[in-house]
C-alpha cells in the first residue's frame, strides 16, 4: 500500500483498488488514539491505544486479507494494546506500518 512496503503485493489479497482505503483507516485510528509504539524485536510491533478503543473488527478485517499478520489485542489498565508479529520475511510490512505509526 502506498509504496511504503505495507503489504506486500504477492501476499495481500485485498483489491488493489481497496488498499488505499484500508490504509486510511489504520492512519485514522493512529492519528485518533494511539499513544505508544515500541519495536520490541524486528518481528513483532507493539502499539499502544486510547482505552476503550475498538479495533477487533479492523484487525479481523486486516487478518482476512493478509493472512501472515499475527495480532494479539490485550486490554489493560491503561489502555489497549496491540501486538503485531510477522514472519521474516514479511518484516518490511511491519516496517511500513511502524513508519506510519509514528506518536
């Protein structure tokens, strides 16, 4: 998407024409709620919401399209926190999402 290296072409099975739309949706829920980002390990991204936010539907969403996504959404005391891992070879997705999730 976007050329940033978010989702690979060969592994994305969301329309291309779709994709742009789906990428507004994660700047959205950036720009509205997210309060941290950490890159624990070159697999994984960590992001850091607003409690009480809603992105299950997102992220199932975003799972049924690109079906190497590993997501862990845990709900805490402070927040909602969502774990993103992928496989090696599919870290310059990651890298796409983690530029876009700057705080």
């Amino acid at each position: 998407m976007s050329g940033d290296g978010w989702a690979a072409v060969d592994a994305c099975t969301l329309p291309t024409e779709e994709q742009p739309l789906r990428e507004a949706e994660f700047d959205t829920l950036f720009a509205t709620a997210l309060r941290g980002v950490e890159r624990p390990e070159r697999g994984r991204l960590r992001l850091t919401f607003d409690e009480g936010t809603e992105i299950e539907d997102l992220i199932a969403r975003e799972s049924s399209c690109c079906s190497f996504f590993d997501f862990e959404l845990t709900a805490t005391e402070d927040g909602v926190v969502l774990d993103v891992r992928v496989p090696a070879a599919r870290v310059a997705v990651l890298d796409g999402i983690a530029r876009r999730a700057v705080v």
